[in-house]
C-alpha cells in the first residue's frame, strides 16, 4: 500500500512534465498568432493597390447627425466576411460618426478618421453582421465608392434606435447629392 502512494505522489508532483506541457502549449499559442499576423499582412499586401482615402476637409458643412459608438470594420460591397483592412479600415475602434452635408465623417481616437464624400456615398441600410462581426442588436452598414471600389463600413451606435434615422438621414444626403449632380450636369 505504501508503494502504490509513493507512486500516486510521484504523479501530482511531476513538475518536469507539467513544465514542458506547459512550455509546449505557449509555443502552439504564439505559432497560431504568428500566422494569424501572417494573414493580416497578407491580407493588407493583396489589398495595397486600393486608393488612398479621402483627406478629410477643413470645412465639413453643416451637421445633420452625430453620435458616439464603434466602428466594426470595412468590407467589400456585398461580401461582409472580405474584412479590408488596407488604410487602416480592419481595425475596430470607437467612432464618433458625423454625417455633414457634405459627407460622413467617423472620428477614430487613437486610429485614422474615416471621411466619406457625400458623392462617394451609395447606400445605408441595417444589418445584423460585417467583418465576420455579428452584432445582435443591429449595425449601421454604409456602402461607399473608393474612387471605383464599394465598399461597406460598419457603425454600431450607442444608442441602436438611432440606426433607422442614420438610414433615413443618409439616404436622403445621396439623393439630394444626385439630385445637384443633375442639376449641374444639365445645360
């Protein structure tokens, strides 16, 4: 009986295998985040011929809405799990939204601001998903041209009853934006 103990104890205090399984594990852990960083990189190379974004102007133009939130990512138009992530737009951060007359401004502390052009700008609709995020209570997803590339940024609002007047708000800044662009183009 005293052996068959002796033995027992032996196995709780194996200290040398504990610390190698131990040290193993720390490898697997820091070999999955060098490849996942790999991919990142990856990813902003494959996408480093997209345009350079829109500098953000001194004068913004009179403010329709604001608010505080996140910025959950940009994807391409139609495909909310293609994260882009060139420029600085796959990585989430809190926002600050601003729609102005004349476009979409998403303040970012600690990261790059967001101007969208009220030209550049296609769509605003709910979802419930982008950049591989799914958000149950609803994002603010507005479809933008890059100078020929559509894009979809995602903004989760603080308050989330507010998405639907953003909707309207945007909706109605791309249609008055035709609108002009029309009127300027006829003779």
């Amino acid at each position: 009986m005293t052996g068959l103990l002796a033995q027992e104890q032996a196995r709780v205090t194996d200290w040398p295998g504990y610390i190698g399984w131990s040290v193993g594990l720390l490898i697997v852990i820091g070999l999955v985040y060098w490849l996942m960083r790999q991919g990142w990189n990856w990813r902003r190379t494959q996408q480093s011929a997209l345009p350079p974004l829109p500098e953000v102007p001194a004068e913004l133009g009179g403010e329709i809405l604001t608010a505080d939130g996140r910025y959950h990512g940009t994807t391409t138009a139609g495909n909310w799990l293609d994260r882009v992530v060139a420029h600085g737009l796959g990585t989430r951060s809190l926002a600050g939204p601003t729609l102005t007359e004349r476009g979409l401004l998403v303040r970012r502390p600690g990261d790059v601001d967001l101007w969208i052009p009220a030209a550049a700008l296609t769509a605003a609709r709910l979802d419930s998903g982008i950049a591989g995020k799914v958000v149950p209570s609803g994002l603010l997803v507005v479809t933008w041209d890059l100078r020929g590339t559509r894009l979809d940024s995602g903004l989760r609002l603080d308050h989330a009853e507010e998405h639907t007047a953003w909707v309207e708000a945007i909706d109605a800044l791309i249609e008055r934006t035709k609108t002009k662009k029309t009127e300027e183009a006829a003779p």
